[in-house]
C-alpha cells in the first residue's frame, strides 16, 4: 500500500500535468462507487467535481471528459447540462460541506480543510429523471446520495446511512 507522500506525490504530478486528479473509491453491497476531483479549483478556479454509483472506469472517464471540458472553457454550474454522457443531461448540484470529510476526505486534505466547492453530478434514470424528481426509480435510491441536502435523513439511502454509522464516519 503507498504511504500519504506517495499518494500526495502522484496526486501533485497529475494536477501538474492534466490540471487534477480523479480519487476512485470502489463501493460494495453497502455503498456505491464513487470518484472525485481534485486540482480543478487551484488550477482552473472550477468547484471539483464528484459522481456516484456508476463502475469505477466510467466514473473515471466522465470526471476526465468534464475536466477536459473545463480545461477548454467550459463552465459547469449547478443545473442541467448536456454533452457530459452521450445522449443523456446531466444535474449538478453544490455539496454541503459537511460532507466534505465524510465522502471526499483527500481533498479535504489536499486543501488543507479550506472550503472548496464542489459539485455532485448526477444521471438520470430509464425515465430521464434524477433523484429529487417525482417518478424517479427508487431502485436506484441507493446508488446517488444527494449530498446537496444537509440532512442526513435527505441525503443517504438507510442503508448508506447505517453503514457509514457503523464505520464511524456519522
């Protein structure tokens, strides 16, 4: 296992040559998959960017497509926005910070706990619709927590909710 100079130091060299850095955190029958940013608000003063519930590869390749789209001009903002999936919008929303050090701890560190923006991406259903709209799947509650409600109750399916209990993180 790499020790925290390593981490740091890979994560410094790719800020350095791509502008950030994509943190891969694999889920299992208890949470989802999530990645994350970081370096995209020091060197493009762009909120960083996170998603949930999709494989690890194609979380990857979104955050970089969005990072490379950023890198060219492109401003994401909250609200809905086209060309980030083929065929499908895309929500983004701005992450309360309390859940900085829950779910995006290395950059929490990385920053040194100075509050950076973030904003949470989102997908939609078969239905085309996201999480907080009527008729979404709620089979697929467990895969997107909305992170831009401060409750927790809001935020987290009860099973996520419980498993970050139990490992201390709530």
């Amino acid at each position: 296992m790499a020790d925290s100079d390593d981490i740091e130091a890979r994560v410094r060299a790719d800020i350095a040559e791509h502008g950030w850095h994509v943190v891969k955190v694999m889920g299992d029958d208890n949470a989802p998959a999530w990645a994350y940013t970081i370096g995209l608000h020091e060197t493009a003063g762009h909120p960083e960017l996170a998603m949930f519930g999709m494989p690890l590869d194609d979380l990857h390749a979104a955050l970089n497509h969005m990072g490379a789209l950023i890198r060219a001009g492109r401003v994401f903002e909250p609200g809905e926005h086209d060309g980030v999936f083929e065929g499908l919008p895309c929500a983004l929303r701005p992450v309360e910070q309390r859940w900085m050090d829950v779910f995006f701890g290395n950059a929490a560190w990385h920053y040194m706990d100075v509050e950076v923006p973030l904003l949470q991406c989102f997908w939609p259903d078969a239905a085309g619709h996201f999480p907080w709209q009527d008729g979404f799947d709620a089979s697929w509650r467990d895969d997107q927590p909305q992170l831009f409600c401060d409750a927790v109750e809001e935020a987290l399916s009860d099973t996520l909710a419980e498993t970050l209990r139990r490992e201390g993180a709530l």
